[in-house]
C-alpha cells in the first residue's frame, strides 16, 4: 500500500487525506496546531462559506489569477459534489445571497466535525502538534518528510501548508520555504481580499455601514473594478465585500483611487430631481440636516466638504451650481487609495507556488516525482463568495485521488 503525507490540516489538506484514504492510500494527516481547520473556523465570520452554488462554469468568472489552471481540480470535484458530500455527512447547507452556500446551523465548527467524521472513517492517521521541517528527496523524487529531527518515509507528499494570511492559525509560509527548496518558482506573497487604506483621514467615520452602493477602483483613468453592494468605512478607510473584492484587483503598484456611487440606482437626472424635491420640502432647514435623508447623518461632514457646501447653508438658498456638485458628490465620491492592509489582516494570500511547475490535471509537481500541492499554498486566488474554498477542496481532492 502507498504511504502518503500530507503536510497541513486545512480544507485542501483534510479533503487531500480523505481523497487519497478513500482510494486505498495510507495516508498519514500532519498539523502543526492543537487542532484542524482552524483558519476554516473563523471563515465567514465563523459561519463558514464552504462553497457557491452557481454552475461550475461560472466560477472561473470569479478566479482573478491563473483560472484556467483551475479547470480539471474544479470540473473533477465540482461544487455540487462537496455539497452533496457534506450533507452526506450529516451537515445540511443552505443557499443565500450570492449563490453563498453555509451550514444551516451558522456554525463553521459544525463543517469542522464532518470533515472530521470523513477523515476518521476513511482511516486518516491524524498527527496534531506536529511541525514537519523539510520534505526530504534523492534524484528529483521525495523520500520522506523530516519530523522533530527523524526523517519517515512516504511515497508521496501533499504539500497543503497555505499562504501567510491570518498567521496566528498556522499560514506562515512554511510551504514556500519546502518547494524553493525542492526547485519551485514562489510567486511573492501578498494580501488579497483586504481592506483598502485611504489618503483622505477616515478615523471619524470609522464602522459605518453603506449598504446598496456603488464601489468603483481606478487605476488612473481605467477602472479596474466596479460593483455595487456593501462597503464599511474603518479607522484607516475602506473595507466590507466591495472594498475586499475589489483589492483582488490591484498590483502593488501605486495610482489608485476609488470612488462611492451612494446612489447606484438614480442617474444625475434623477438624483438633480430628488435633489429639488427635498431643499423644497426642507427650504428653512440646513443643508447638514437635509444630508441625513440622502446618507448616513455621521457622513454628512464628509460630504458636505466634498461638495464645497457649508453644513449650516439654509436649503433654500444653495444654488443649481452647489446642487450639481452635490450630485456628482454623491454619484462619485473620490478617495485617494494608500494601499491595501497588510497581509496579515487579508482574507486569503495571493502568490505563492507558481501554477508553471505544477501539473494542472493532477496537482503533481513537475520537477519532483511524488510532490503534490493543494489550496492556497499554490498562486491562484478569487474573489469573496465561497469560491477560494471551493479550490481549496477541489484542489485538495485531485491531490488526494492522483498521489
């Protein structure tokens, strides 16, 4: 029987051990922490967006980096066979917005023990506390793994370790460190689906919510990125859906800047008119106050310096050249972009083992026989949804029925 290792206890990595298990391989699960999956407790804010339901070729839509690459891992084990797998498992799932498929219990934990029940029932051997330190080779074939100083022998290895965001779950970039080893191109590391910072001073109106906006990224006069949804404006600026999705879409090169569309559904028309209506209904009143009824009360400073409108200007008297400026405020509010949070704060990491040396209908390595890689460990990433989960599993499956 073939010994298997696979090195990381996260999603790519427990669905890399039941895979490889289930098609008759001894396989042997290393974790470092105390426990599996603990980057998978807190996904989705503890909910656990396991994967979307929306048809599988329309998933590559959500991929921002080395989509096709991801063709055989998604088609082989799709999104409908995970969730007919967990629902197996005892864990029924509901859909929500989005095609955002959860637990129905709300609970990550619950995704957590049916993982769990697989890897025991399909005879996973389970090493927690465990830190493996080199994947050991001769002749461009793995050999083993290096455990606390003694190397044990495999025929193959699942490396599945994850890129380096959130570090205090165990994402540390080990497994770069193991495939530069071994002769593999590492793309650099970096954060995506991250909060954005701001030039402009945002600590004022840190934790508001704008919901049903619109949320654009330029990069000098190209928009890179336009979508409408939620946004939360935090102490250093942006972040919720938007601003996460729409840093997937940034290099690290300097430039952006980004505008608020507090109006998505009113064209300028529109919007002048809505405009009309209310300094008529509220002539005597102050603009500050008239604000409230168009955005968050909190919000009314911002904009009101934006325009060029004094809060304490009598509605009745702003002029149609204030008004148009008000509109165009409203309809494209500009902040200068910064840069994104680091990496640390960053849902999933971009970059990682380059897609170039891996074999794309296995998840083998090219440059060494019995090395496989899964998850976020490889440069691929997509945007919010459910969709990095789903490559996670489905990467970690063709691992584990191809080692």
């Amino acid at each position: 029987m073939r010994k298997v290792c696979v090195i990381g206890g996260g999603p790519a990595g427990m669905m890399a051990a039941i895979a490889a298990a289930e098609a008759g391989r001894d396989v042997t699960l290393f974790e470092k922490n105390e426990k599996l999956g603990k980057k998978l407790y807190i996904t989705g804010k503890g909910r656990c967006n396991v994967t979307n339901a929306a048809p599988i070729g329309d998933f590559f839509q959500s991929v921002v980096r080395n989509g096709a690459f991801l063709y055989s891992a998604l088609y082989t084990f799709d999104n409908m066979r995970l969730m007919n797998m967990l629902e197996g498992l005892g864990l029924p799932l509901k859909t929500e917005r989005g095609g955002r498929v959860f637990p129905v219990s709300d609970k990550s934990s619950d995704v957590l023990k049916a993982l769990g029940k697989a890897l025991d029932k399909a005879g996973v051997h389970v090493r927690l506390h465990t830190a493996v330190t080199r994947i050991a080779a001769e002749d461009n074939r793995v050999t083993g793994v290096v455990v606390n100083g003694k190397e044990l022998f495999f025929d193959s290895v699942i490396l599945a370790t994850g890129g380096v965001s959130y570090p205090s779950t165990g994402s540390t970039g080990d497994g770069y460190a193991f495939a530069k080893q071994l002769g593999h191109n590492v793309e650099p590391p970096c954060a995506s689906l991250v909060g954005l910072d701001t030039l402009e001073e945002m600590g004022e109106y840190a934790g508001i919510t704008l919901k049903n906006v619109g949320f654009a990224l330029k990069k000098g006069n190209k928009t890179v990125f336009r979508e409408q949804g939620e946004l939360l404006l935090t102490h250093t600026g942006v972040s919720g859906p938007l601003a996460l999705s729409a840093s997937a879409y940034m290099d690290g090169s300097e430039g952006y800047s980004a505008e608020i569309d507090f109006k998505p559904a009113l064209d300028h028309k529109t919007l002048d008119k809505r405009l009309l209506r209310d300094f008529a209904e509220k002539a005597n009143k102050d603009f500050g106050n008239v604000l409230g009824g168009l955005v968050p009360a909190k919000l009314a400073p911002l904009i009101a310096s934006a325009s060029g409108i004094g809060l304490g200007t009598k509605a009745h008297s702003i002029t149609r050249e204030q008004r148009g400026a008000l509109c165009r405020t409203l309809k494209a509010l500009s902040l200068g972009i910064k840069g994104k949070r680091p990496v640390a704060e960053a849902v999933i990491t971009r970059g990682g083992i380059d897609v170039r040396g891996i074999d794309p209908s296995t998840m083998a390595s090219r440059i060494v026989e019995g090395l496989y890689f899964a998850g976020e460990v490889i440069d691929v990433d997509a945007l919010t949804g459910g969709y990095n989960l789903q490559i996670a599993f489905s990467t970690g499956y063709l691992a584990g029925i191809s080692c």
